[in-house]
C-alpha cells in the first residue's frame, strides 16, 4: 500500500489525510492487509460467497404510507437548515 | 430494608419487588449509587437518571394495581448503540455527540415495553470498533477488576456495558456483537455475555457498524437473567429484513444432566498466542462437561484463521459504506469554517468527527471494495466465509455444542494497543469471529480467574437457532463452574442468584 | 434510409442506446413507508430512512416490485427468480445514506426488446436490462449565492432503470423508442411518464463511426435528456460534435455530458468525472429478491393488451390507418375513447378519422387529457349519428361540435337551437330547386345549350343559399341534375 494508494482511497472515502500521516497510516493499513492476505492462501474452489448468515428471502411490506416523520423531525438534527431544506455549501456541476 | 440491592440479579430482584421486599425506587437508588461510586470507570456516556425515577415511581404504582408486567421496575443499562427516543446516542463518536434519535430502537422498545427502566448509555468504542472500549470518543473504560495502578481495559467495544454488569452499576445490560463484541467483554469482566442467532434480535434502531454480523447481545450475572431478557427482546421485527421469521421456541427446560450430549473441542483453536492458563481452564471446563456425563471430542474448524482474516475484510467493507451517511448534512458534526465545496465540507467534518481506528477501518473497507480489488479481498472473503460456515455445519453434524475459549488472553493493560500495530488488537477476536460469520448463537460464561486474579471466559456454541437447548446445557455446565468471584471492592453476597 | 451524418470526409453512423430511468407508481418509497406524491412541500415527504438515519433499515415495497415484473414481462424480458440488491456507493448531497441501493450484478429482469418505428421502418431494439432502484433526493442551486439547498422528497422514490442495447441508429428510431416505452408503461399503469414532473428520464448514450466499420467508437453519455423532442436534439447535435471531432483529427473522450433544454445543447460534466469507483457489494440490510415462477407466470398471463398489439388490432380489424392506429393505441385512454365511440356500429374509420383530425386537435390546443374531454364519446358518437343520417353536413357538424367543446349542451340542442338540422326532404327541396331554375332561365338555357354544363353546381349553390345552407348538398345536387334533365327531354 503506497502513500498515492492511501490518498485515491481517502478521497474516495472523503476522509482527509494528513501530509505528514500519510506513512504512518500506509504502513498501518499495510499491516491489515498483512493479516488480510491469508484469503489468498485458502483454496476456495467453486464455494459460492456467503453475504449474511440469513437464509432466505428479503421480505416485502405492503405499499402503504405509513406516515411522513414531520418536517421538524427530520429537520431537528440538521447543522444548517432554511426554509425547509437542508443547505449544503454551494455545489457546482 | 437490605443494605445493597445492587447485587440482586434481575430474576431475583424482580421477585423481590413482586415480594414487595423492596420498592423499585430502592432497586433503582442502589444502581445509582453505584454508577456514582463507579464514576472513575467512565462506564456511562449518559445517564437517564431523572426520567429512570420517575418510571420506577410508575413501576411502584404497578406492583400496587397489580398490573405489573414482566420486567416491571428493572433497571438495564443500554450500550450507546441502541437508539433510544429522545436520549442522545452517540455511538461513542465525536460525530453524533449531539445526536437526539426520534425513535427507539426494537430491542429497547420491547424491553422497556414489559417495564424495565432505562439507567443510562454505556460507553464503547467508536461505531463499535475496537476490543477495549478505549476507541470511545469519550474516554476509555475501565475494567472493575483492574488494580489500582494498573488500569485494565474492559474489552470492548461493549465495554460500558460489561463492566457496568461486573461493578453492579446495573443488573443487566445490553451490548452489540459484531465480531465478539459481547462474548470479549464478558470475558474480561467476569460475566455473562450472550450472543444469539444472527435475525434473532432486531437490529432496527442499533446503529450499524457491519449489518451481516452486528447482533445485539445481553450481559448479566445470571443465565436466567439472560434468558430473560433474551426472551423478552428475541422475534420477528418488521422494519429489519434481516430478522429471523422463525419464532422464539418456549423456554428452557432444566435437564438432569448432560448424557448424550456431544462437546466438541476445536483443534484450531489451540493457536500459537493463546494463552496458557487460559487452555487449562478450557480443559478444565471440558472435563467439567464429562462429569456432567457429555461425551467431549475433538473437531475441527479448519478455517480458523482464514476467519479472521475473512472477518477483517468484510466487516470494514461494510462499515465503510455503512458509514457514509455521516456527512454533516443530516445529523451530526459539521466542521466549521467556509468550506470551498461540498467535499471539503465532508472531508473536514468526516475526519474531525471520526477517530483513528474508525477512520483505519473505512480506509480498510473503501480498499478492499475499490475496482481491482474487489474479487482478490471482498469477494474471496465472501467465498472464505462460507467455508468458516460449513465448518460448523459439519461440526454439528458430530456434535451438540462447541466449547471454545472466548478470548486467547486475560483483560489487558489500558494503552497497550497503541504500543503495537493495529492488528494485535485485531488477533483478540480469533475465537469469537468465526462464530459471526457463521451467524451462530454463543454464550459467553466467566469460568475461573488466573493467578493474577482476573477472570477467564468459556465460550459455548450452539447451531443456528439453537439458544433453548444452549441455555439448558448452559445452565448445568455454569453451575457446575460455579463463578463467584466479584471485583476487588464488592463483597460476594449470595445475591448473584 | 437509414440516419446518416455527412462529414467531410465521408458519411458516419450513430450508435446509440437509451438508459431510462422511470418512477414506479406506487404510493409509498421503495425501502420506506414516506410517500411519493409529486409536488410535496420540501423534505415533508421524508421518513426516517430516507434521511438515512443511523439505525433505520430499509424494507422492499412489494407493490413496487409488482410494477417493475410486469414491465419487464410486457419487454418481453426474462424476469429471474432471484435477483440482488447492492449499494452503490458515492457521495453526494442529495443521497443521504452515501449510496443508492439499485440492482447491478444480478438485475430483475434481462433480454427483452421493444419494437420501434425507425429510419428503415418496424425494428427490434434490444432490452438488455430492467432493475430497480432508488431516487436521489434534490439539490437546489439556485437559492442561495454560496449554498446549495436539499430536499429529501424523492430520496428513495422506486424507479425502473431500463436499458435498452445499443440498437438504437438514428433520431426518429430513438424518439420512437422512448415514444412507445412511454406509451407501454402508461398502458400498464406501472409509470406515470409524466416527463415534466421528472417520472421518465432518458440518459442517451452515443458513439459515431464510419458507414462500413464495425468496430464500436467510444461512447459519451449525455443526462438529463427530458423529452422526445430533446432527445432527437440531443442526439443531432453529439453526433455531429463528435464527427466534428473526429474529422479535424481528435479522439472522443469518454465522459457524462449533460443536456441543457433551454440551450438545447450538452456539456461536459468534467467537475464530477474524477475517478468513479462505485465499489458496488450486496446490501447487507436486504436478502435476495426471491419471486415464485407460477408468480410470474400469472402476472404474465394478466397483462393488459399492451400498444403494439392494439394497434395491430386496429388495423386488422378496423381497417384503420397504420398512424391513426398508433395514436388511438398509445395512450389507454385514447383506446379507451375510441373503442367507446365504436361500439354499436358506428364506422371505425370514420370515426378514427374525426378523432384524429378534430378530437385530438382540440384537446392539443386547449392542453387538456381525453380523459377530461368535454364531450364524451356518448355524445360525440350523436353528433356523428347526425352525419352518417345526412342530417347534418361536415362542415356543420364541426361547427356543433366547436359549441359542444365549450361546453354544456348535446349535439341534438345545439342543433335545434341553431335550426342547423339539414334538410333532407325530397319534396320541400324538389320545391327549392324548381324555384331557383324558374327564376334563373339564362342559365337554364346555357345548360340546355350545352354552352355550360358547369351551371349545374352554380344551381346547387342557389339551392343552398336559398335554404339558408341547411340543405343537404348531396340530395340538392340530385334533384337539380334531374330537374335539368327533366328540361332537357
Ligand atoms: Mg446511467
Ligand atoms: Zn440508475
């Protein structure tokens, strides 16, 4: 794992690294990947991949409203909020 | 009226109030009291004391109207996962600090709906990652059996909750098992710990950290305590699609003893790291089994550590991205400052709000899914994970139950961790992930104490949805230990009934 | 003649493919019991899980997957007995939960096709793929100088995504498409297609190469493309851009364009283009879609009779027009009016023709659905009787039916009011004609002369201005012919 690795992945994850961290975290993440790099040496087969401990299927609710949570609620916890929306800085497209 | 009813345990406390022996206030006063004694363990993020008064003056009310409901006036401790209406839950992140749920979560709604009373948040690590509890945005936990110049942490990440269970800070508590969550902690601190079936316990409302393995858990100091409150908490929940539809089969039935039943002990487990005292009890508790007339044989679960290995590529995988929604939009933190763009603004907020370990693992899962390397860790762990799962299988096919350490170690010293790479702390959860991935139900029962005085945990397993018959097997094998250490500082009153 | 693009250096053609993205009616979100009703204030239709609280878990609307099984069965797609739901996973800030749960490895439904009208008359275009998936929620920029305002209204609305082959090679082929798609899934009832209020978006993706190669060039998408008319724009203007591009030399590049209306042009979408990496997996918080074949089965076997086969229908059976065919099948309620009018035996082509040329131009300009077509098909089908019994001319009975339009009265009032009914009597108009032959005896002779045998409609026309216009021009025109005749011998 190279410190140019480290940062495509911190951006992808909007995570900000710092200059000076970035080694130190590379060499971290490097030593997971130590751990990690076991599933290489075990022979997998044609064993089809395990998602959830959960047999069957998803469930399905009847299309039906429940009920909207109020605007306060959903508002309430908001940093920045006006008029009903939450506001963001500017995006630009 | 009794001197300390803190160390009544749920069951027998709750007969007492029934007796009218004591009033709920009273139960309740003493677990006040204790969190307040207890304070230098940081064990709560937050306490619910003024709304808990009132409810247990309601509870009182019950008992006299005689419309009392099964949990009526039992107070539990809840780890800050669980959201809970109008209670801020943090997650023990920086992030949410703020964070005021407007809903409940299914677990604590069902619990508080048969009367028990909420005590307080218990701290954890970060989102639930970390074994020690001192990944909390809110300072570290302490282990209620540390010596005084020699903090110990209490496991973690439910480690709040332990250690409020071990320093009678509450009688019960609830805890989240991801990856041992539960099972660790209990170990370290000398209690119960109960991890079920995976869709047995709702998750709705448990703030996620990764959905195909979180499980809510239950701490106590009593197994029918635990059955307890797993009883009451346990079914089919609606709103999580993940829930187990099958119901919850009646309780146990006492069994006279364990004569046809089969043990396995897993060859694998005897790794290199595993600590000595800690194989001689689970010999101990293998011969304690055939004296209660079990037949115990070796098994194996050969992909022990590819468990492991498998566990930290799926569980930070899914974190990642389970974790994406705190973006200080919503909710949560948002980095002050005029930020230049709406990525700046996630960028700063996202790394001020989270911690270090937290930050690790979503760089650790943002990887392991990122194009090229997908099939090499996400998709071969998947594939691995299925064959932790058929080890099981085909264990059971042998065998009734597994017994298997719940951790290579004793409770370790405060700090140790960042003395040494991260995946040290990551090698604590060799015993207890293989069980996650499997989604089976484990219990985690305290065994002994080690020359240095501290408590030592037995895990049994039992096959998916197959906590009745683990809790009759339990039951035998438990009293048969018969733990009945307490912390330095609390006397072993005969209350832990 | 199959579309082509003249360069300079030669002729190019398009390759194009169409990603449409249609809202699923339904009444509730896909994974959450909020609503999903147009037109809301902000963020009043947002539950807990739409603003991606920590905690909440979503739960599939079965309804929603009714809607998209029934689509996918009607593109005669195969529908799988298991399919996937995964995240996609990016940030943005009208996606709350930091990824759209959609369907990506193992999609809903799969190779299905949908017949168009094109450049080189009837083709098939390939349906690779039909998933479900979430909406985003709103950004607004405009509000603010330096923010950008969120609503969380559509966040989690179920679309269909709906991809069809890159089948597609020419403007009129592509409009079809989406034309008949629109008309398809309004027939179903699984989509509203209402294009202005965002229930059917087309995404276009197009590449140009030289007429004989083979070998696909590199494609752009253009987003965003929000009516028929847009896409063929949109469509004529990348084209030409990239031929342009191509013929000076340059390479296309790979990228999102977005379609601008008002300009009607696209640009590229350079600032969101850095590296995608949508790291998809199997969302965790939902099992697999499992849906039962005798299940499919019998929603196959209750489809409705779906546009194409309608209109088939109606030139089979009725003899109409294949145009006039198509526009009484595409939309329900077209079909609905017309098979209404029909019924006990009025002509179907007559009565096609009056829709299509006075119904629909009427209904066009006041902007209103047939559905809420001032004059039903009841009471157009009497003014139509009045016709077919020679009672009313044509011209009339466009007139009628401009005062029935505005509302109030029945054809018969109007008439009666108006003493429009035509006079059909043999005996009162023999009376009109020999009038109007007595008084006129110049003309009379130039006929008889044969000087003029033109003079015959100019007494037709006497006739009529003599009844004041109510006079049925046929039978005047008779009776005038024999009144001569009878001078004649
Ligand atoms: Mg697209
Ligand atoms: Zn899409």
């Amino acid at each position: 794992m190279d410190t140019s690795t480290v940062k495509k992945v911190a951006s992808l994850a909007r995570l900000r690294v710092k200059e000076e961290e970035i080694t130190t975290i590379a060499q971290e993440l490097q030593a997971i990947l130590g751990l990690v790099d076991q599933l290489a040496k075990v022979k997998i087969d044609n064993t089809a991949p395990m998602t959830t401990p959960s047999a069957g299927k998803t469930p399905l609710r009847p299309d039906a409203i429940e009920a909207n949570a109020s605007r306060v609620q959903i508002l309430e916890n908001a940093p920045q909020s006006e008029e009903g929306f939450f506001v963001v800085p500017k995006v630009v497209e | 009226m009794h001197s300390d009813l803190s160390s009544f345990s749920a069951t027998a406390g709750l007969q007492e109030l029934r007796n009218g022996s004591f009033t709920p206030s009273e139960w309740l006063e003493s677990f006040v009291a204790r969190i307040e004694a207890c304070g230098e363990l940081n064990l709560y993020i937050s306490d619910t004391t003024e709304t808990a008064r009132e409810s247990a003056t309601q509870a009182l009310s019950r008992y006299q109207d005689k419309t009392a409901r099964p949990l009526e006036g039992l107070p539990i401790a809840i780890k800050d996962i669980f959201c809970t209406k109008a209670i801020r839950t943090t997650a023990g992140s920086k992030f949410l600090s703020n964070f005021v749920p407007p809903y409940e979560s299914t677990v604590t709604a069902r619990l508080q709906e048969a009367g028990a009373i909420v005590l307080g948040k218990t701290n954890l690590d970060e989102f639930a990652m970390g074994s020690s509890t001192e990944h909390s945005a809110f300072g570290a936990t302490h282990n209620p059996w540390s010596h005084p110049d020699k903090p110990l942490v209490p496991g973690g990440s439910s480690g709040g909750s332990a250690a409020a269970v071990a320093a009678r800070a509450a009688p019960v508590a609830l805890g989240t098992d991801t990856g041992g969550s539960v099972r660790q902690p209990a170990s370290f601190c000398g209690v119960m710990g109960f991890k079920p079936t995976y869709g047995r316990l709702s998750r709705h409302g448990v703030i996620a950290y990764a959905s195909s393995l979180d499980q809510p858990g239950i701490f106590a100091r009593s197994l029918a305590d635990v059955e307890l409150l797993y009883r009451t908490a346990a079914g089919h929940d609606p709103l999580d699609s993940t829930s187990a539809v099958c119901s919850v089969d009646a309780a146990s039935s006492p069994l006279p003893n364990l004569s046809g039943v089969k043990i396995g002990v897993p060859r694998e487990y005897h790794t290199k790291d595993l600590d000595g005292e800690i194989e001689s009890v689970w010999q101990q508790g293998a011969e304690t089994l055939r004296q209660l007339g079990a037949e115990v044989e070796e098994i194996s679960l050969p992909h022990t550590e590819a468990a492991l290995a498998a566990y930290y590529v799926i569980a930070p995988a899914e974190a990642s991205s389970n974790l994406a929604r705190y973006d200080g939009v919503r909710y949560g933190l948002r980095a002050e400052g005029d930020h230049k763009s709406l990525d700046a603004m996630y960028e700063a907020s996202r790394s001020l709000g989270f911690g270090k370990e937290v930050q690790r693992r979503i760089l650790i899962g943002t990887y392991v899914l990122s194009a090229g390397y997908y099939d090499a860790y996400y998709n071969r762990a998947r594939r691995v994970r299925a064959l932790v799962a058929q080890d099981f299988a085909k264990a059971f096919e042998r065998v009734d139950y597994v017994l298997a350490p719940a951790t290579p170690s004793a409770a370790f010293p405060l700090g140790a961790e960042a003395t040494a790479d991260p995946t040290w702390m990551y090698q604590q959860d060799i015993f207890t992930v293989p069980v996650s991935l499997a989604g089976l139900p484990a219990l985690s029962l305290p065994a002994q104490l080690n020359k240095a005085g501290l408590p030592l945990g037995l895990q049994l397993i039992a096959p998916a949805f197959g906590e009745r018959e683990l809790f009759a097997a339990a039951a035998l094998f438990n009293e048969a230990l018969d733990f009945k250490a307490v912390p330095p500082g609390l006397v072993a009153s005969g209350a832990n009934r | 003649m199959t579309w082509r693009i003249q360069g300079a250096s030669g002729a190019w053609e398009a390759v194009m493919g169409l990603e449409v993205h249609a809202q699923i009616l339904t009444v509730s979100k896909l994974f959450s019991s909020a609503a999903c009703a147009f037109g809301a204030e902000a963020n009043a239709q947002v539950n807990l899980l739409d603003a991606a609280l920590p905690g909440t878990l979503p739960v599939c609307n079965d309804h929603a997957v009714t809607q998209a099984v029934r689509t996918a069965l009607a593109l005669s797609a195969t529908v799988h007995e298991t399919s996937v739901f995964e995240r996609k996973n990016y940030f943005y800030a009208d996606l709350p939960l930091g990824y759209q749960i959609s369907q990506y490895q193992q999609p809903l439904a799969t190779e299905g096709e949908l017949e168009v009208e094109g450049e080189d008359g009837t083709r098939r275009i390939g349906i690779e793929r039909l998933h479900m998936e979430q909406d985003a929620g709103k950004s607004v920029h405009d509000m603010h100088d330096s923010a950008s305002f969120v609503d969380l209204n559509r966040a989690g609305v179920p679309l269909m995504e709906i991809v069809s082959c890159p089948d597609l090679r020419g403007p009129k082929e592509a409009a079809s498409y989406l034309r008949r798609l629109r008309a398809l899934l309004r027939t179903l009832g699984t989509c509203d297609g209402n294009m202005n209020e965002g229930s059917l978006r087309c995404d276009i993706n197009l590449s140009v190469r030289r007429v004989g190669d083979t070998e696909l060039g590199t494609r752009t998408e253009t987003k965003n493309v929000n009516s028929v008319r847009f896409v063929v724009q949109a469509i004529e203007r990348e084209a030409a851009r990239q031929v342009a591009v191509l013929e000076e030399g340059g390479v296309i590049v790979q990228e999102t364009r977005l379609f601008d209306p008002n300009k009607g042009e696209s640009r590229s979408m350079r600032s969101k283009e850095e590296a995608h990496d949508y790291r998809y997996f199997p969302d965790p918080d939902l099992l697999p879609l499992v849906l039962r074949a005798e299940w499919i089965e019998q929603q196959r076997a209750s489809l409705p009779e779906l546009p194409q086969a309608r209109a088939r229908r109606f030139e089979e059976t009725f003899g109409l027009a294949p145009s006039a065919a198509w526009l009484l099948s595409e939309e329900p309620d077209n079909a609905e009016y017309f098979e209404a009018l029909i019924c006990g035996g009025r002509d179907p082509v007559r009565c096609a023709n009056w829709l299509v040329t006075n119904l629909f131009s009427a209904l066009n300009e006041s902007g209103i659905e047939i559905a809420d077509s001032p004059v039903s098909p009841d009471e157009l089908g009497v003014l139509l009787d009045l016709v077919e019994q020679d009672k009313l001319s044509g011209r009339q009975a466009k007139e009628v039916f401009e005062e029935m339009w505005q509302g109030g009265k029945s054809a018969t009032e109007i008439v009666k009011a108006r003493g429009l009914e035509q006079i059909s009597d043999a005996d009162t108009l023999r009376a009109a004609v020999e009038l109007a032959l007595n008084d006129n005896p110049e003309q009379v002779e130039d006929f008889l002369s044969g000087r003029n045998e033109k003079v015959a409609g100019w007494f037709v026309g006497q006739v009529m201005k003599a009844t004041g216009g109510k006079a049925n021009p046929q039978l005047a025109n008779r009776l005038v012919q024999e009144a001569l005749a009878k001078r004649k011998s």
